[in-house]
C-alpha cells in the first residue's frame, strides 16, 4: 500500500509502536482483539484499528503537498478536507480558506474566485455541478483532488451498474458532503434515489410492492430522487452503494432486505435481472473499525471514549455502537472536554455538547475502552490516555509502557 507524507504532529510515538506490532503479528487482520495498557488502577484498552484510514492519510499527504507547491497563491478547499477539527485548524493556519461549510453553504462567494488561485476538492468528493463552476474559471481542480479512492470506487461501481440498465439506491446521509457527491456522479448516469436508514427503505419496499401511491412516495422522498426520476419504471431494476463511513452492517441490511422486496416481486429466477450485486463498495476502514469495537466490546468495562470530529459520520458510528453496551463519551480534544471530575461529550446525533459529572466510576480499576475515527489522529489518543493517567497518578507508569512498547518496535 503507497506510503503517504503525514505530518509528525499527528503521530503517537506510543500508537505507532503499538499499530506495527498488531500488524506485524496479526498480518490477515483476523484478530479484532484490543490492546491493553495496564496502568494497575486504571487500564486502558485500544480498539485493534483506529485512526487515519488510507483516504485520510492521501488527503493530507495532497493538501499539505500542495500548500508547499504554491506558496504565494490563494490557496480554498472547497468545505472542510475531512470532519476533523485539528486537521482543519492546521490547513486553516496555513492560509487555506473554506469556500463552502460542511452543510455545503457558502463562506467565500465562488464568483470572487479567478483562475490563477488553488481550489482543492476534500476527501468526500464533489459534486460534477460545482466542478464544473469551478472549472469554467480556469481553476484546474482535479489537479488538487484529495477524494478518498474508496469514495470513488462507489462511484465506478455505480457507473458499471448504471451501464446495464439498474438504477441507484444510495444509502446515507443526505446532507452528508460525500452522499451529495455519490448523488451527483450516480445520477449523472442513471435515476437515483437516497435512503437515510432502514425505515426509509421498508417505505421504498412498500412502493415497490404498490403497498404505497405514487403521491406518498414523492412526500416521503422529496428531494432525495434525481431529475426526471420516474418511479412506475425507475424501481425496476435497482443497485445499493454507500456513503462509505455508514454502519457497513446497516448498509448490508438495507441491501438485504430491497433484494427480498425483489425476490418477492420478481422471483429467485428474476433476481439477477432486478437485482445488482454491489457488496464490494463497502469501505475496508469502515469496516475494519467497526470489526474491531465489537471485538472491543468483549470486554468488560466501566464506559468508552470515542475520539472524533464531532460532524465525522464514520465516529458517530463507533459511539452508536459502543453506547449500546456502557456509557460512551464522543469527545475530540483531550485539553478543553476533561477533567478529574467531569467530561464534555458530544451527542452524536444532534451535535449537542453535554457536560458529565463523575464519568469515572470510584472503583478499584477502572476500565476504558477506547477507539476513534478515521478521521483523528493519534496524538489525540495518546493526550487523552496521558490526561486520564494524570488523575490516577500513573504518569510514572504510563511513561514506562510507552519506553517498552516503543522498544519493541
């Protein structure tokens, strides 16, 4: 796999110790284990993969690249690279501007733009309709396009499909920066429409079924369904993609059941002909990260913390899964959420940010499991242990594993 430039402030000394000698003894990555850090009262323990994934690691290795190549240059990206704060502070440091926020409205208006500025495309894509403004300028922007190569993967799936006839069902978000942009690419090629989660997909199963008119289907999917989307035809024949950061498992329910919907409607003997085979468009970090909090979820604990962009989808998942075994803390800052006695954790479906008291339990050892996005580095990991180890009065202890550990790489 091509090794990227990833700037020094992001690493763990002790996460990259601990991530090669996984690797190295678990080559086929079948083991979902964790990793314990025993600090005698309190023990911490990691996810088997956490952290930047491969999509994450070539954005920054292109924006940072890129910053370097034209210094003197205004240089956008289009909306945030990736859903993480500390990343998007650092670019912002560096003089790059945002043209849009991550709800895709606008900071800086496009017709201020001229042809000899730098605009960069993030990780989620974009879709062809701003491409092609940003085009039209003169701007080469593919030049500078940090788009996650899995996130494109669901687009290439997307036209192979479309070429035979199926039209899309997109499963995700649909304000989600890379649901817009999966949108854009699938439609330009065949009708699409998107589902949010599975309740959605039993309301699309019932039309397909006729259980449902024409007049509900259009109430209940306003704006979700390409331009000219007929769906008397258009529902004939259908293919499922992802927005990669969604619950791989959710995704594959939702696949599961449309394909039933099908068997029911056409027969096994039909299926082909109604039905795509699209499981390959599912994200290896995604599903990775999600393998390993069920294996972390083995263990017995007191509660988790979750590191994440607080808009980052593929985090909010891992609190989703985690939350529902022990109290779960979605926080993103080591520094500003905790102390001895209280922690400020995010509600990962409003975005609300809630104070706690007491989060850590008044036992003999205290158990943490721990994780984070794809999107977090693993600086973030290490200060959040260093800061818990503090109150413990384990930093003596803490240094020690980081030396043995270390020593083992």
């Amino acid at each position: 796999m091509k090794h990227f430039e990833v700037p020094t402030g992001y690493r763990s000394q002790l996460i990259s110790a601990i991530k090669q000698k996984r690797k190295a003894d678990d080559k086929l990555k079948k083991d979902f284990s964790p990793t314990l850090l025993d600090l005698g009262n309190v023990q911490f323990y990691l996810a088997r993969h956490f952290g930047f994934c491969y999509g994450v690691e070539n954005a920054i290795d292109i924006a940072y690249k890129t910053i370097e190549e034209n210094k003197g240059k205004r240089i956008f990206l289009l909306s945030e690279m990736i859903h993480n704060p500390q990343v998007n502070a650092d670019l912002i440091l560096k003089g790059v501007r945002f043209l849009h926020d991550t709800n895709g409205n606008s900071i800086i208006p496009l017709a201020s733009l001229n042809a000899d500025d730098v605009v960069m495309i993030p990780a989620f894509g974009t879709t062809l309709e701003l491409e092609a403004i940003i085009e039209a300028k003169g701007i080469q922007i593919q030049k500078y396009n940090t788009t996650c190569p899995f996130v494109e993967k669901v687009w290439n799936r997307s036209e192979q499909i479309a070429k035979k006839g199926y039209s899309i069902i997109i499963h995700g978000k649909p304000k989600h920066e890379e649901t817009r942009a999966t949108f854009s690419h699938a439609a330009a090629n065949t009708p699409t429409l998107i589902v949010n989660d599975m309740e959605e997909t039993k309301i699309l199963g019932d039309y397909i079924l006729g259980k449902l008119s024409i007049q509900a289907f259009e109430q209940y999917f306003d704006k979700r369904y390409s331009t000219g989307f007929d769906p008397s035809k258009d529902l004939d024949k259908i293919g499922v993609v992802n927005q990669t950061t969604q619950l791989a498992s959710d995704t594959q329910a939702i696949s599961d059941y449309l394909k039933e919907v099908v068997l029911e409607k056409y027969g096994a003997e039909n299926l082909s002909a109604h039905f795509a085979d699209t499981r390959d468009t599912l994200c290896y970090a995604t599903n990775d990260n999600q393998s390993a909090v069920i294996g972390l979820l083995e263990i017995e604990a007191d509660l988790a913390i979750v590191m994440g962009g607080k808009n980052s989808s593929n985090s909010s998942h891992l609190v989703e899964l985690c939350e529902q075994k022990l109290p779960t803390y979605f926080i993103d800052d080591a520094i500003k959420v905790i102390s001895a006695d209280q922690i400020i954790k995010t509600d990962w479906k409003t975005k609300e940010s809630i104070s706690v008291d007491n989060y850590l339990p008044k036992k003999e050892v205290v158990k943490i499991l721990m994780t984070s996005g794809a999107s977090c580095p693993d600086t973030v990991v290490e200060s959040v242990i260093q800061k818990i180890a503090g109150f413990y009065n384990k930093e003596e202890a803490l240094e020690a594993l980081i030396e043995k550990w270390t020593k083992q790489d």
